[in-house]
C-alpha cells in the first residue's frame, strides 16, 4: 500500500501535468478512480489550490464514502477564485429552474383536477404539473446558460401529448408555463404549444461517462403529489460521469425536523430547497428564500438511537426486509415512511439517520430518482451505497444499477448497517 508521502508525490506529478490546463480556467475539475489498495483510502476530494501562484499544490483530503473503489475529485482554482464553486453558474441556474417548476407544482396542487391526470405505459400517474416542470426547467437552464452545450436526460417526453384527445391537457401546460415565466418577471417571452413540446423533447440525452448532462425527476413522487403530500423536483448535473451538482424542491417539506411519532402542525412552514455542489457542502432553503442554513447529517453513533426512512409506498420498497435490517441493528423508533426524494433532504439535514431502499425484483432503479439525493446527502457529511457497500455510478446513462438496493446513513453506522443489510438479504433468499 502507498504511504501517504508516496502517494502525495504521485498527486503533484498529476498536478503538475495538468497545469497548463488549469492556466486556462479559473476552475478545472478534474475526476478519475484508484483502487483502493492503492489509495488506502475510501472516496476521497482532494482539493489543489491555486495551481498558477504555487509550485505545489495544497492537498485536502476529505473522506466522503464508502467502498472499494475510491473515487478522488480534484478541484483546480487560481487564488483569487478559490472561494468561489467550479460550478456557481450552473449552481444558480439549477436553482432558479427548480425554483419557478415548484411554483407551477404547487399552482397545480392547489386546484388539481381529474383532466389534470393522464396514465403513463407503466400505469403510475402523471399530472399536467410533471409535463409543465419539465418544460420549465429545460427552458430556464437553456436561456440562464446560453452559451454552455445542453444535455438532459428527464423522465418525460412528448409522446403523449402529441396524441389525438391531449390538446385541452397541452394547451393548459403552455398556460402554466407562460404564466410561471410572466409572473417570474425576468423572461419577456410568449411560448407555443409547439415550443413547450419542444423543450419537453429535450431531455431525450442518454447521458454517459463524457461532458456534462442534466438529470431531472420533474416531479418524484407522482402519487405524493396526487395525495397532497410529499414529492420533489430534482435537479442533478454530471461532470465527466459524476454527480457534482444537485437541487432538492420540495414544496410539502416543514422547514422544521419530521418526526415518526406525531404528524407536522399544519402551522408549520413548508417548502424547502437544498443545493449542494461537490467540496461545497449542502445547503438548505426556504423557497421563498426568506432563511438559509447548512446542514449535516445526524451523527448518531448507536443504532437503538436511529430512526429511518423508506418509501411511503409499499409497491415502492419491500417494507418487510427494510423492518427485518431495522431489527437486526436495533432500531427502536418506528419507520418515517414519505414519498419522494424528500427523503434525501430530510436525511441530509439529520432528522432521521437512515434511509433504506429496496425495489422489489425486477425493477431497474432511474438515475434521476436518485442523482441529486446522493449529494445532498453525500454533501451533507452522510455515505449512499448499494446494498452491497459498493460507490453508485452514474455514468452508465439513464439507468443505476445497483446491489439489491441502496442505504444511506453516515460514516460510523455505516459498516453496521451494511452487515445487517446483509444479514436479512440471506435469509430472505433462503425463503425462496
């Protein structure tokens, strides 16, 4: 295994070969993978500062998951922009995006109506709202950043409303969408309903390991939404196959903790957004931008100390193993079951300690249900994994393939959670 002296001179010689790169940009972020062996590290940031004022760069390591494979992002700023994010930009646009998609949601809720609703191929619902964010979101991030490439990869398209008998579905979308933007008061703009189709398209992408593409969920938890609870637009980038951005809206979530024992004052203040982009932490909003705070992870250490998170609907994880994995570590506090990747937000701002998610056999996990929660949460201080401790990789397009399921916890429960996980995988499979 190399010393930590051997594989700082290994990292200068990395430096020093980029570095003519880095002349050339005030940020460079810079990803690629070691072995663990090799490292002797699990996943790991190393942030090299001020490449063009020093001889050698400053090294950071930051120990941010769990493993076998470590993957080591690299940061390259001059001095005068170190304190600024390699992606401010993007960071804003995202939020602005995810900002105006929850005013239309939460326009839509409040007078939700049967015509509003359409059935996808797979049968689960989808609203006027899910169409109408999508095409919000793809618009904004094009015209905040007109002179980056665009890539999206969504969970939408168009085929639907180009049917016969979707012309009163797709002339309300272009309604809500041209009034979104005109009471935003920054676009001066009259979209079409073929300009609205149009942006609904663009997130055709399939992604991949090169260049930069979006991820979005327009609307995660659908069903949530239907009900008047819990869902979330979100907003994820990738650089080079790695997520290094992520927006969490969600306009349901109490600014105050959830907890499993008693439902939320209906005085409390809803309507949260996190951000997180990678080296940055996760911060978390109000939507009207009236209060911000960082977060963390809850750092309980004991299990009997820890509650959890999975989905509210039981179609969506398997109740029953997640109860079997709660029992084996000694969770005493009963299940916080809500619907979305408000999970993820919750979770990274420790109202809970754990969040369990196992699909039942067949299903293949979206990339966009998962991209930004993982670093709000990884961000945040916490760990997300397959159920087999292995580093989720988004790079394989528009599917996550993954071990079972995923876990999310932090850094000390985390090898206990994996072995419990473990555990009740087992004996599940025994039964067979």
């Amino acid at each position: 295994m190399a010393t930590g002296a051997e594989l700082s001179t290994r990292l200068v010689a990395v430096a020093s070969s980029i570095s003519l790169l880095a002349s050339s940009s005030n940020c460079l972020p810079l990803f690629f993978t070691i072995p663990r062996s090799e490292s002797g590290l699990l996943r790991c940031r190393f942030s090299f500062r001020s490449l063009l004022f020093y001889r050698r760069p400053l090294l950071r390591f930051v120990d941010t998951s769990y493993g076998d494979r470590g993957r080591f992002y690299f940061s390259a700023m001059s001095s005068s922009f170190s304190s600024l994010s390699a992606y401010e930009e993007e960071l804003a646009a995202a939020k602005k995006a995810a900002s105006l998609a929850s005013h239309l949601c939460q326009k839509v809720q409040k007078s939700i109506m049967h015509s509003d609703v359409q059935s996808k191929a797979d049968k689960s619902p989808v609203t006027v709202a899910d169409y109408g964010s999508q095409a919000l979101v793809s618009l904004v991030l094009k015209m905040e950043l007109p002179s980056r490439s665009f890539s999206l990869m969504a969970e939408e398209d168009s085929g639907d409303l180009r049917k016969d008998g979707a012309q009163v579905t797709l002339k309300r979308i272009t309604e809500l969408v041209n009034e979104t933007l005109t009471a935003d008061g920054t676009y001066n703009l009259s979209l079409s309903e073929e300009d609205v189709l149009d942006a609904i398209d663009s997130g055709k992408s399939e992604g991949g390991p090169y260049g930069r593409h979006w991820v979005l969920d327009p609307i995660d938890g659908t069903k949530g939404f239907l009900r008047g609870d819990q869902y979330a637009i979100a907003l994820a980038m990738l650089d080079e196959g790695n997520v290094v951005l992520g927006i969490l809206a969600c306009p349901n979530l109490p600014l105050t903790p959830i907890r499993s024992t008693s439902k939320n004052s209906s005085e409390s203040k809803v309507g949260c957004l996190f951000s997180a982009t990678i080296g940055s932490g996760t911060i978390m909003e109000s939507l009207d931008g009236s209060t911000s705070t960082k977060v963390h992870i809850s750092t309980v250490e004991e299990p009997a100390d820890a509650s959890f998170f999975e989905s509210f609907e039981a179609a969506h994880s398997m109740h029953d193993l997640s109860s079997s994995i709660a029992q084996k570590l000694g969770v005493q506090a009963p299940p916080v079951r809500i619907d979305s990747q408000a999970k993820y937000g919750a979770l990274a701002r420790g109202d809970g300690a754990i969040y369990l998610r196992f699909p039942h056999k067949g299903y293949r996990e979206k990339i966009w249900d998962h991209a930004a929660g993982f670093i709000v949460v990884s961000e945040a201080g916490g760990v997300v994994s397959d159920a087999s401790g292995n580093a989720l990789d988004f790079s394989k397009g528009r599917y996550l393939d993954v071990d079972s399921g995923i876990v999310c916890t932090n850094k000390k429960l985390m090898p206990l959670l994996l072995s419990a996980v473990q555990e009740s995988l087992k004996e599940q499979s025994s039964f067979l």
